[in-house]
C-alpha cells in the first residue's frame, strides 16, 4: 500500500503513546481506519495502548512502526519531534505527521529529505486522558498544512470523526498555537486565582468549583450563542466604577499577585468592552487609570 492510494486501508501507526495519540487512534479504528502499530520511549505506555486498542500491535523500535505503516504520526514532546524523525529511514511511500499546534513543518525535514510526504495535524483540544469518549473529537478544529496530497487525506479523516477542517500555515502557527493557550491554560489560570480567593471565605475547593465551573460553561456558551461582545458581563460592562474599586480594596489585603492579575484582566476587559459607548469616553479612561494604579510601573 502506498500514499497513492490515499484511502482507509493505509496502514496507520504511532510513535508515542500518550494522551493525544489514544484518542487519535481510538477515533480512527472506530471510523474504519486500520491502526496498526504504536511504539514509545516508555514501553509500558505502548502495551498500554495496544491492550486498549486490540487491532494495534506494541513495538519497541520507532523504526518497526515505520516498516509497518504507510502513514506515520509522530506525538511526542515538541522539543523531541525533529530528532525522532531524523533518526528513522522512510521512504518515498511514507505519509509521516506531527501532531504539535506550534511546530511548523520545519521539524519533520528529516523526513522529507529522504522523499516522504510530510504534514501537521494539530487537534484544537485538550485530552485529560489517554481514551475518552468517540464525541470528543466531534465538532473540534483540526489544523493542518502539509503536502497537498497528505493534506486530503487528513482533511478526510477529521470529516469521517465530525471535525472541522483548519488550514492553518506554518507563517502562523506559532500565533495559532498562542490563541490556542490563552482561551485553554489562561483560562484555567483565571479558575486557579479565583479558588485562592475562595480560600478566604471557608469554602473547599470541591465545593467552590462546584459553584464556579457553572458560571464558566454559561459564560462559554452565552458566546457562542450571542457572540464575544454580548456575553460579556460584570461592572466593568456596566459602567460600574464603585464595585471595581471595592474588588481592588478587598483584594490588597490578600495578596499583591491576585491584585495585579485582576488589575490586568480588568485593564484588557475595558479595551475590548463598548463601555465608551454605553457610557462615555470618560468613564472608560476613569476605569482604567484605576486599574493602572493597581499594576506595577502603572502600566
């Protein structure tokens, strides 16, 4: 079988075997797609997959997986991308893909110079475990550059799991994979600050996020219903200069990092708010030489 084929009898493989590469390959075997073979640094981690997935056999040599598939995905750490390539024989049949979202095609020449057919394919989503449910990569984006012909194929792929296609270039990527972390890790970041304020009132954390992850998921889903801009909500929204300050006054007694992350915050709420227009261009410069008084270097 060659790349010429382009269909769902390639043989797929995997070097690595962690969060990223269970999903893929339990979404591809449940849509038809023949996965089989996996391979990683930890050995353990390959069987692991294997016993999961029964379809696909544990190799401990990067290069038997590559002997044995046609197209070749490579999920290891970023750092580890490039010199795991370059350490494999491929050949002019062999489709070979990494999975990082700030990598650009770069890291794989290794096997490009030898004639294979490179590409990324980048899931627009977060993987708390190694299998989770089939729906997690329905409706998500998968971002993709590559040879063309490569590129259809996988463009294939993420329509057979419900996906939804993402021509992202190489010029951008590391742009892409920054929106990528402010809207996942900062987020999360944001949860982690408000949990340390929740310390102060009594409340465990069990029950604190009980009461918090409510509020994010309808904040998310406010967006995406009526969009960025009329989701948004809270005093700086509502011109509400009095309760900004009492935030600011309670939070100095706490602690000096809390403060400045919610002066910072607040101070990039305003710039993207339409609170000039609500209630005049004073009120939006008033509110944020507040919060700049709250910043190191008043920034």
């Amino acid at each position: 079988m060659t790349l010429l084929d382009l269909d769902q009898q390639l043989k797929i493989g995997f070097i690595g075997a962690g969060r990223v590469a269970g999903n893929l390959a339990a979404s591809f075997i449940e849509r038809g797609y023949a996965v089989a073979a996996v391979s990683s640094k930890n050995d353990a981690s390959a069987k692991a997959l294997a016993q999961k997935l029964p379809s696909i056999t544990s190799h401990t040599s990067n290069q038997s997986v590559v002997d044995e598939c046609d197209v070749v995905f490579v999920v290891v750490p970023d750092d580890a991308i490039a010199s795991t390539v370059t350490a494999l024989v491929w050949s002019k049949g062999h489709g070979v893909v990494h999975c990082s979202g700030a990598r650009t095609l770069e890291c794989l020449d290794g096997a490009a110079s030898q004639g294979a057919r490179v590409a990324s394919f980048h899931p627009l989503q977060s993987f708390p475990h190694s299998i989770d449910p089939i729906t997690r990569l329905e409706g998500i984006g998968f971002a993709m550059t590559g040879d063309p012909r490569l590129v259809d194929w996988l463009q294939g792929v993420v329509v057979s799991v419900g996906g939804i296609k993402l021509a992202i270039n190489d010029d951008v990527r590391s742009l892409y994979h920054a929106s990528a972390v402010m809207v996942c890790g900062y987020m999360l970041t944001a949860l982690q600050h408000s949990l340390k304020m929740w310390e102060k009132f009594d409340v465990s954390t069990e029950d604190a996020l009980s009461a918090l992850i409510p509020l994010m998921r309808a904040t998310i889903d406010n967006a995406e219903k009526y969009g960025v801009q009329r989701a948004v909500t809270g005093p700086i929204a509502r011109g509400d200069i009095s309760t900004v300050e009492g935030h600011l006054e309670s939070l100095q007694g706490i602690d000096g990092d809390l403060l400045e992350f919610y002066a910072f915050l607040g101070k990039h709420t305003v710039r993207c708010s339409d609170i000039d227009v609500e209630f005049g261009g004073d009120l939006k410069q008033k509110v944020t030489d507040l919060l700049c008084a709250h910043l190191k270097g008043g920034a």
